[in-house]
C-alpha cells in the first residue's frame, strides 16, 4: 500500500471513530514539565507521538485560557478562545471523513494497529496543518496544500525534454543549543556536546554545540543531486532561521551555491525567509546585563514577545511546502519538519543532516549508532529514547514514563500490556 493511501485509510478510520478532546496541558514532557511549557518544537513533536499510543488517537486539543499559557499569551489571541485553538486551529473529523468508505475505514484500522507511526503523521497533519488558527498574528486559514511541480521553464527544456522542477527547505534553527558552533558536520555522539541533565539550568557550564550557518550551504551544495527528483532542478529554496547574520547573508550564500541546479537560465534558485525579529532568539552571544539571559534555553527567558512563537508556527508550514529537507536532524523541531512534509505530501521525502541524526519516527534497526536513540543513556532529551524503543514499524512500545497524557479521555496503549 502506498503511503498516501495507507495516511488516508487510517484519517479515515480515526475520523469515523468517537474522537475524544484532549487536554493539551496534560501531555506531560518530563517530571514536573509541561509540553505545552517546552520549547515549541519539542512539546508539539512528543504531543503527537503520546497522542499516536493512546487507545484513542485524537487530533481534537484544547488549551487553556490564552492569558496563562506559555507561547499564546503573545499572540493576541480572540475572546473565549483557548490557547489551543488560538495557535494551531480545529479541525472537525466530520469534515476529514468526507468521502470515506467503510472499507477504507477497515483497512485503517488494521495499519493503525501495525504502525502506530502512520497514527502520528495524521494526527500531526491534522493537528499543525489543516486547522484554521485565530491569532490575528498568524497567516489564518489552513496551510496550503504542497505546490505542484512549476511547469518546465526554457532552461529545463535547453536540458533535453520536459523536465520538472523542484523545491527544497532548509531549516537553521540552532534554537539555543548553540553554546559551542561548529564549522564541520556534527557526529550524533558529539551533538549537544557535554550537555547534563544534573546541571541542566546551569547555563554557563553547558557546552552544546551547533553547526554554523556556512555547513548547511555545503552540505546543501554536496548533496542537492539526490534531493531533487531525477531529471529535476531547483525553482525555490525554504528557509526557515531564527539567527539573524544566517537571515542576511545565507539567502544569496544559498542561491550562488545552487545556481548549477536553477530551473532559470542565468538565474539562481528564488530563495524564501520570512522576516521577523530575531535577536531576542540570539543564545549565548552578548556580554553585559543580558548575557545570562542569552544562555538560557528560550523556553526560561522572561520578556520575550510574539515573534518568538510565531517565528517556530509559521516557519513549520513554510517547511512543510518543500519537497526534501537540510537540517539538523537532531533537533526536535527539524524531525517534526520533516514528518510533517512526509504528512503533507504522502509520501517519504529526501533529506540531508548537518549531523548524523535520522528524522524517522520508529527507530530503524539499521541506522544504529546514527539515531537520536543512541544518546539515550547520556541522559540527552531525545524524542526516541523518551517514547518508544524498538522495530522498523513503531507499535507503541514506551522505554520510559515520558512523555506521556494524564488525563482520563483515553488509555495508552502500552498501559495494556
């Protein structure tokens, strides 16, 4: 079964089946720690994968009122709406199970029972893409579909034929895990560097490290040949950065490196950024009153405004339109990136890593000693050590108690066993 068939058949029989309401302030990511409380990245990514274990996977969330919550407090958010609804949007299972068969529904059922990550693509997709958010600070309505192939330009036909074109999406979020920037490829052993957990607010003793702006260029450059279909060249890169020099100066830096591979003649790939402040997303670069504040993890620092949550929001659907991805992929928010073009398109999609993280979300026996799930016993925050362990085909079977929902709408799977 394809993998846009299979995503539809298990829509299908989620979107027929009761549908619960959840509440987003149960998902708990660590003792003590909210995911609604962590960083955006992190508690959307580890929301869906508790999400995927329940009985009853629901992609009907509900927040608190706006004026107590973390990230949705700063978006203006509506009268009576909660905080849920205000960042992300609703979508009703009446208006997904349109055109639903019983039998696709059935055959739902059986892959959601075999692949609990075919649960989480739909839940994520339906959760992050298709609801129509109410923050006046957001882009309203849902995310538009991924484009279709622009139709073959002059310098594809000079190439031999009506060939396609592509895009590609390029994340460089070092987020605030940049205490040490590194100018090579990151290993995954090395990735996060001496980070611990005893000493985890302690912000001057961390040491984690990140790769600089320049390595994505490079490894773009290395690797743009198997990102693109076969045949295809490249009509527009994604960017999505929360670092300012990388915002002024990669767009150029990206399109001069790809220009061998452009869809125009004597014309580089288009490159797309969205504008919005990004100092106050600066870590560990200033000297004076603030350079405390700049160490700590973003989640922790006070005064923060808007840009900071629209910025991860509206960057994950510009992701989201691109056809491959370049990434670290031992990030929380590059991995939900990737799944959610996965989601989008229906389909598994190239991507290239500055470190040597893989964005699957069942760990694959294969990739070993190169996936998050080899950190887990340095004590590192990674989404596979903390929800599940095991198979090519992710069944729900949990290596720790987060994260995980605490509320009594519906029983995770693993709680059977």
């Amino acid at each position: 079964m394809q993998l846009s068939t299979a995503l539809r058949a298990v829509e299908c029989h989620l979107a027929l089946s009761p549908m619960p309401t959840l509440n987003a302030s149960l998902f708990e990511c660590a003792s003590g720690l909210r995911c609604v409380d962590a960083a955006l990245g992190k508690g959307l990514l580890q929301i869906v994968m508790v999400i995927a274990t329940l009985e009853r996977p629901s992609w009907l969330l509900v927040g608190r009122v706006p004026e107590a919550d973390k990230w949705a407090r700063h978006l203006h958010c509506p009268d009576r709406v909660d905080a849920w609804t205000c960042m992300h949007g609703r979508v009703e299972p009446a208006e997904v199970a349109r055109g639903c068969s019983a039998e696709q529904a059935a055959s739902g059922r059986a892959a959601a029972a075999a692949n609990r990550t075919l649960v989480a693509l739909v839940v994520m997709r339906n959760l992050l893409l298709r609801g129509a958010r109410l923050s006046p600070l957001l882009e309203p309505g849902a995310a538009p579909p991924p484009p279709p192939p622009p139709p073959p330009t002059s310098a594809l036909r000079a190439r031999g034929g009506p060939q396609q074109s592509s895009n590609v999406s390029v994340a460089v979020r070092g987020g605030d895990a940049c205490d040490v920037v590194e100018h090579v490829p990151l290993s995954p052993r090395y990735f996060q560097g001496t980070w611990d957990p005893v000493i985890r607010t302690s912000w001057s003793r961390q040491r984690r490290h990140c790769a600089h702006a320049d390595v994505y260029v490079e490894v773009l450059r290395a690797r743009l040949p198997s990102l693109l279909p076969s045949g295809a060249a490249l009509d527009t890169i994604l960017l999505a950065t929360d670092d300012h020099d990388a915002a002024a100066r990669l767009p150029a830096a990206l399109a001069a490196a790809t220009t061998p591979f452009g869809a125009r003649i004597d014309a580089p790939p288009r490159v797309w950024v969205r504008p919005f402040d990004r100092m106050q997303l600066a870590h560990g670069r200033l000297v004076g009153p603030r350079a405390r504040t700049m160490r700590q993890w973003v989640e922790h620092r006070r005064g923060l405004n808007a840009d900071v949550a629209t910025s991860v929001l509206e960057d994950l659907r510009l992701l989201a339109r691109g056809a491959a991805l370049v990434a670290s992929l031992c990030s929380s928010l590059a991995t939900l990136a990737w799944n959610l073009i996965v989601a989008a398109r229906g389909e598994e999609v190239p991507f290239a890593s500055v470190d040597g993280c893989l964005p699957h979300l069942e760990v694959l026996p294969r990739h070993r000693g190169t996936t998050n799930d080899e950190r887990e016993r340095r004590g590192l925050p990674t989404y596979t050590a903390e929800v599940h362990r095991g198979g090519p085909e992710w069944r729900g079977v949990r290596s720790s108690w987060y994260p995980r929902y605490v509320g009594d709408t519906a029983v995770p799977v693993s709680a059977r066993r």
